[in-house]
C-alpha cells in the first residue's frame, strides 16, 4: 500500500500545468521584455499587466470549482472565458493607445464596455482572491464616487458623471493603472520572479 501511494505521488504533477503553465511563461517573458527593453508605454504595459493577472485569476480559481460533474466543467469555461475576455480587453489599450490619448476622457461606446466590463472583473477577481472585503470597501467608494452628491453637509461633493468614472477607473493613471499597478509591473513582478528562480537554484 505504502508503494502504491508513493507511486501515486509520483505521477501528480506539481506545480502550474498546461495552459495555465505557459501562459504564465508569457506573462514572465511579457515582464523581462519590457523592463529591459521598454517598448511600450507606461500605460499598455500596466494594461496587459491587468489583464495577465485577470486571465491567471480566473483560469485558477474558476466559478463552480467546489462543484463536480458538469456544474464544475461549466465553470471552468465560463473561468476561461471571463480570463480571455479580460486579457483581450486590455490589449485595447495598445492597439488604440494613440486614439484614447487624442480622446483623453471623451468616451465612445466601446470606450464603455472595455471600461465597464474590466472595472467589473478586476472586482470579481479580486474577490474570487481576497474575499469579500476589499470588493466590498472599493465598491462603497465607488458609490461614494457616483451618488456622493445627494449626501448631507460636509459629506457631499460636487459630483462626478459616469463617464467620468468609468475614463478615471478604466482609462487613467489614478484608477486601476495607478501608482500601485505601476509598482507592481515594473518592480514587484521582478523581485518575485527572480525571488523563485532564486528558491528553485
């Protein structure tokens, strides 16, 4: 018995496997890249950067995966699918980076669903992580952002249009590519990748 388990051991495999493996081969390449070479801007680096964290999110942690049968393999495509949608939703700020720079806050239409639909899976990705705290305080903010105006006294602001919300979130440099998603594409990821090249030699 005690061999069989052994050997049972022996052949699960350890670590990232499959798909989820070499896409985060890319996402390490992607990072090594741009720190050496810089050939993109700040803002699609922070971008694509999102949008690999997203795709790993969900392709790891997946809706339904305490299930099993056929409620888990309906999660695992829908995991795969909301990933993708938010990886290639990021690339849109390469493809038109010269576009939403000469827009700089005036949305179109697939200005909005990029914005939306990704401000709506960096919550969802963060709460599939983290739980439901921190979605819970950023989305009280968020509120806070967009009704704020109709608060009494000295709780009340001036009041901010969805529009403008969504181009501050979706957009910009103060929203979800801030400071901290700056720090984490360009000096976070490196010190941690290097750090498990470093524990596995």
């Amino acid at each position: 018995t005690e061999l069989a388990m052994h050997n049972d051991n022996e052949t699960k495999p350890s670590g990232l496997t499959g798909a989820i493996f070499w896409i985060a081969i890319a996402f390490s390449c992607f990072q090594l890249i741009t720190a050496a070479f810089s050939p993109l801007s700040s803002q699609v680096v922070r971008a694509i950067h999102v949008g690999f964290v997203i795709l790993l999110v969900f392709a790891l942690h997946p809706p339904f995966h305490r299930n099993e049968g056929a409620l888990r393999t309906v999660g695992k495509v829908l995991g795969w699918t909301l990933g993708l949608t938010g990886f290639v939703f990021s690339l849109y700020h390469w493809v038109f980076e010269a576009d939403l720079t000469q827009r700089a806050g005036e949305l179109i239409p697939m200005d909005w669903v990029i914005g939306v639909v990704t401000i709506a899976l960096v919550f969802e990705a963060a709460r599939r992580v983290m739980g439901w705290g921190l979605p819970v305080i950023c989305g009280i903010f968020l509120a806070y952002g967009l009704f704020g105006q109709y608060l009494p006294g000295a709780l009340a602001h001036r009041g901010f249009g969805m529009d403008q919300v969504v181009s501050a979130l979706g957009f910009g440099t103060e929203g979800i590519y801030g400071t901290p998603t700056y720090v984490s594409s360009t000096y976070i990821f490196l010190f941690i990748l290097f750090g498990a090249f470093l524990e596995q030699a």
